[in-house]
C-alpha cells in the first residue's frame, strides 16, 4: 500500500532523460545508434568540407584544384562581384553605404518606438532617400550611377525593402476597401486582388519591365527598376491584403462597435482599434509573406536586373572558377539565411511581444 | 416628466424581412432610469442600438437631446459623444491596458490632451473602484472588474446619457453585485439611463419606469410598484411568474 503511494522516482539527469527517451528498449536503441551515426557522418564531412580541408586562400602557383575541401579563395576573388554586381569598381563603397543604410532603416521600423504615423513614414523617407542618393549620385559630387548597373546585395535588399515599404500601405488599403460598406468600391478591390494573384508574379513583371515601355508614352514610364519595383509591390499588397483581412475578420464585431459608440471616427477605428489587432492576429502569415518575398525578389534577374543570385551565377560563369559554384552558392545561402533567419526571430520576438501584452 | 432626453416615435425596423420592432414610442427624460424586459428576440437590444444609431432604424424617429437621427454623420457624432454604451460582452480593447482603454477615446473624440485624459481616466476608474487595474490588460481582469472597467470607459466621455444591454447576464452570479452596484451608484448620481436587464431587484430600486417588450412592441409601461404588483398584459403576468420562480 505504502510503496504504492510514494512518487516515482524520475532520473531527471541528462542521463536518465537519454535512457528514457533514446534507450528504452532494444529497437529504440537500435534506431537511435542508426540516425546518430548518420547525423554524426554528415556533420563530419560538412565541418571537414568547410573548415578543416578548406583553402582560405590562394599562395603562388596554387590553384583551386589542390583544396580537399571548399576553397573559399573564390569568394576573396569574385566576392566583389557577388555583392555589388555590376556596380563601378571604386564606387563600391557607396553601395556598401547605401546598403547598411537601409538595413538600417529596417532594422530601426522593427523597433516599437517608431511605429507612428509621424515617425514611420519619416523614417523610411529618410532611408530611401539615402540609399537613392548614395547609390545613384548625381549629387554632392558623386558621379552618376544608373540603375541598369546597380547589382548584387544591394540591389536585393533595397527591392525587397521597397517592396515591402511600398506594398504594405497598399495592402492596408485594398483589405479596408475589400470591406467597404461601398458595393462598388468592395468589388472593384475584390476583382482586382483575384486579377493580380491569379498570374504569375513573372508575367506581371515582365509587363511592367517590357511591355508598359512600348504601350505607354516615353514621359510617363519612368525608371524601369522603378516600375519593377512598383508592379512587384503590387503583386505583394494583393496577398498581404487577404492576410490583414483575415486578421479582421478575427476580430469580434463588438470591437468596432464599442469604438463606434464612444464616438470614435473611422479612421481612429480602424488605425488605433481594428489594425493593431488584425496585425497581431495575422502575424504570423505576414512573416511567411515577407520571407516569401525576399527569396522571390531573385526572379528579377530574368527581366535583366543583376541582384545577388544573378551576380553569384556571373562569378562561377568564368572558367577559371566554374568549379567552385558549391562555395558561392554556399556564400550566397549564407546570405540569404543571414537575413531571412533574421526576419523569423524578429517575428518570433513580435508573437512574445503581443502575447506578453495580452492581445 | 420632465423634458424628454430621448424620443423614439412610431420606431421601426426590419431585418431582412423580418420586422423586429414595431412601432415603438417612448419618451425618457433627463435624469430618467428606464428599465426594458421581455422575452428573448423581443427587439429589446435592437431598440435601445438605435438609439445610438449602431442600427439604423428604418420607420419613425428617434430625437435624442434635441437631435434627430438621420444618416446625417455630424449629427451621428454628437450624439455618440453624448451617449454612452454599456455592452453584455464588454467589448473591451484587448490590445490596450485599462488605462488606455479609457484615456484613448477622450483623446481622439474630444481632443483632450494625453495629461488630462489620463487623469480623467484614473478618476472615473477610481469611481468604479478599479482604480488599482489600471496598467493591467483587460484579460487579466474578472468580468465583474472588466465590466466596471467597461462603464468607466463610457464615463470618461462624459455621456449624458448611458445605455445598458444586459450589462450583467455574461457575468458569474457572485460579480453581478459589485456591477450592480456601480449602476446603482450612478443612479443616483442623477445620470439618464436606459438599462435592457432582467435584474428585477436593480429594476425595483432603480428604475422610474419599466417597460416590457413582446414581439417588436411595447406590451406595457408603468412605474415598478404598478408593473410589479399590479401587471396589465397577460404577457406580463407569464413573464414576471417565470422570472420569480427562479
Ligand atoms: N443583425 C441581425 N440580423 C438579423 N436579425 C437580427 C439581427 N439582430 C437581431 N436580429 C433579430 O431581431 C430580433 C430581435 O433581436 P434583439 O437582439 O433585439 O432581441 P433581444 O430582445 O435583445 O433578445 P435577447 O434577450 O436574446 O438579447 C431577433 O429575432 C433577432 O434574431
Ligand atoms: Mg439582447
């Protein structure tokens, strides 16, 4: 009677967990011993591929056919290259500038103390314009850079910034003119969001870069990076409109009323009452979005816009370091995960945030 | 009676094509505590909705503080800045803290500045006796302290008028008193109030008037000492039989 009352006696060290959970009987010994030595092989040869048996750089006479491993003197060489494209030689500071700029100013909209209708729009002004004049010159002495040559890095990060800068005021707008009390203006949206996410985004680029040149009179075309720019934001406000109205339709009706009874007007309803709760309800389908996004802005190397994975492709595209496409495109995911990792944990740290102040 | 507050005249209004009120005249005056009972989908919520106008009534008129309701917006707004509107789910604004909860509204409807709202908000939240939530988010809060919270927010616009919809019935039994006896507070403070509620002992102390809805209309009105002794409508009679034998 006794020994059944007492409490079982759980081995909570490291130990006693393993046994519980990776030993506890024959077969899970088995499988454990299985996947362990694969899992252990694979880090091996990746660790010995990168770090151990890797070239970090080139002596005299040596080429890249003497590393065992990764020979990471490719990315000494074309690294340039990679993150500046076509970008001129001795203006690549410039880029790099322009670059942390918007970085920057991303970085910075991430921080709550910016998220006003004052502070937000004047940040990102500020930041624009800083990676336009830095990058395109023509100003305070730098000499002129034209878009048609700007590239790599830079030309990522700042499409899809403009992208999501863009875009998401855009998408604010067609999810609260999606539930209009307007019939027209609710139907004319809704066919509109249905036309644009029903296509391609690369046709819907392809028109903006291509088309719209022959069809639409010379002044009114503007900069053809910039009518990417503007189709691809479109492209995006049409699916991020149906993830803020999602987020709306969570809210229960009540909300809006009880605003409506204090007296609150319409745009006070909806900027202080229902987008706060519909961005926090749709957070983390708006991260997915943004990640999507930043993966996505790759495909305008097709209508000849030199971003990273198309300067990546130009470094190995020489014979003498056509071999080395493994380091490069492992550079270039390197990259990629830098920033997309970043974009996760700093969605992560927004669910914390809002679960922490109860909404 | 002194000057009506509130004037429904010949009030209708369907849904689809379902009337729910028909034809409904009623005359609060200032300082007036009207109390409305009846039936489940009787139009009681729907009536005292359009007086504020979150439904639009579709017959009749509703003149509320010399104001007729009309889809003229201006006209809409002033009198939401003078009709507050207690809800039976609260309708709290999960994403603010009771203090913001309340001192938000001032703000954007009257332009109080951030300083003044504040302090207005902690003074009526001191007079619903929740004073020490203010920095807590409304789902940390029971719903007894939620409604309260809720009547404070309506306070702080200084309505001269407050609407109740069964401010009591999503609550446990053991916080309706402390609700209650905030109503009862600002009764007595001479506020005009119209109260949807089956509260019969609230409705016997406070009202002035009670008014009993059946099937879009009203079926009887009569000071609580008549309604409650001496019911006219048979519908009445079933209605309170019902209601006191719980
Ligand atoms: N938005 C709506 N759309 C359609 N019908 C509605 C709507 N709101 C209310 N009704 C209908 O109108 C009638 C009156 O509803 P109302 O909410 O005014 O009743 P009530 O007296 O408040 O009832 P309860 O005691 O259950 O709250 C009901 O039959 C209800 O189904
Ligand atoms: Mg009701």
């Amino acid at each position: 009677m006794e020994a059944a009352l007492r409490p079982p006696v759980v081995d909570t060290t490291a130990f006693g967990w393993a046994r519980r959970r990776l030993f506890a009987t024959p077969v899970d010994t088995i499988v454990t011993l299985c996947f362990g030595a694969v899992v252990v092989w694979v880090a091996l040869r990746i660790v010995d591929w990168t770090l151990i048996s890797a070239l970090w750089s080139l002596e005299d006479g040596q080429t890249c056919r003497d590393a065992a491993g990764a020979c990471w003197a490719v990315i000494e060489a074309r690294g340039r290259l990679i993150l500046f494209g076509l970008y001129p030689y001795e203006e690549h500071w410039r880029s790099t500038l322009a670059c942390l700029a918007i970085v920057a100013t991303m970085a910075l909209s991430c921080v709550p103390w910016f998220w006003s209708l004052k502070r937000l729009p004047a940040l990102w002004i500020g930041g624009f314009v800083t990676f336009v004049v830095l990058m395109h010159g023509g100003v305070f002495g730098l000499s002129v850079v034209t878009t048609e040559q700007w590239g790599g890095l830079s030309l990522t990060v700042f499409i899809f910034c403009s992208v999501a800068v863009i875009g998401m005021p855009m998408s604010i707008g067609l999810a609260l003119a999606r539930r209009s009390k307007l019939p027209v203006v609710r139907h004319v949206t809704s066919v509109f969001i249905d036309l644009f996410r029903s296509v391609p985004l690369l046709t819907i680029l392809f028109t903006a870069a291509v088309v719209i040149p022959l069809t639409v009179p010379d002044w009114a075309q503007g900069d053809k990076l910039g009518r990417v720019i503007f189709a691809f934001a479109i492209f995006f406000a049409c699916y991020q409109a149906e993830i803020i109205r999602s987020g709306m339709q969570a809210i229960p009706p009540g909300q809006e009323e009880a605003a409506a009874a204090l007296g609150m007007k319409y745009w006070s309803r909806v900027f202080d009452i229902l987008l706060p709760q519909a961005f926090r309800n749709s957070l983390p389908a708006t991260i997915n979005q943004f990640v999507i996004t930043f993966k996505e802005t790759s495909i305008v190397t097709i209508i000849g816009f030199f971003e990273i994975m198309a300067s990546a492709n130009a470094a190995v595209g020489t014979g003498e370091w056509g071999a080395q496409y493994v380091e490069v495109y492992f550079f270039v995911g390197a990259v990629y995960f830098l920033f997309v990792f970043g974009l996760s944990r700093y969605g992560a740290y927004l669910e914390k945030r809002a679960r922490l102040t109860h909404a | 009676m002194p000057d009506p507050v509130i004037q429904l005249i010949g009030v209708t209004k369907s849904f689809g094509p379902i009337q729910v009120l028909r034809g409904i005249d009623l005359k609060v005056g200032l300082g007036e505590k009207v109390v409305i009972c009846g039936q489940s989908g009787s139009g009681k919520s729907t009536t005292i909705r359009c007086i504020n106008r979150l439904e639009a009534h579709d017959g009749g008129r509703i003149i509320v503080d010399g104001v007729e309701l009309t889809d003229d917006l201006d006209a809409l707004d002033e009198i939401r800045r003078e009709v507050g509107m207690v809800f039976q789910r609260f309708n709290l604004f999960p994403h603010l803290t009771v203090r913001e909860n309340c001192a938000l509204p001032q703000i954007r409807v009257r332009g109080t500045s951030r300083a003044d709202a504040e302090a207005n908000a902690m003074a009526q939240l001191d007079r619903m006796r929740i004073a020490d939530q203010a920095a807590k988010h409304p789902d940390e809060l029971s719903g007894g302290q939620q409604q309260r919270v809720a009547i404070a927010r309506a306070l702080c616009m200084e309505p001269k008028i407050m609407l109740f919809d069964e401010p009591t019935s999503a609550l446990d039994p053991e916080m309706i008193g402390e609700v209650l006896d905030c109503m009862v507070g600002l009764a007595r403070g001479g506020m005009t109030m119209v109260c949807v509620t089956h509260e019969m002992g609230f409705a016997r102390s406070v009202a002035d008037r009670v008014v009993f809805m059946g099937d879009g209309m009203i079926l009887e009105a009569a000071t609580p000492d008549d309604f409650f002794e001496r019911p006219q409508a048979q519908e009445t009679k079933d209605f309170l039989s019902k209601i006191m034998a719980h």
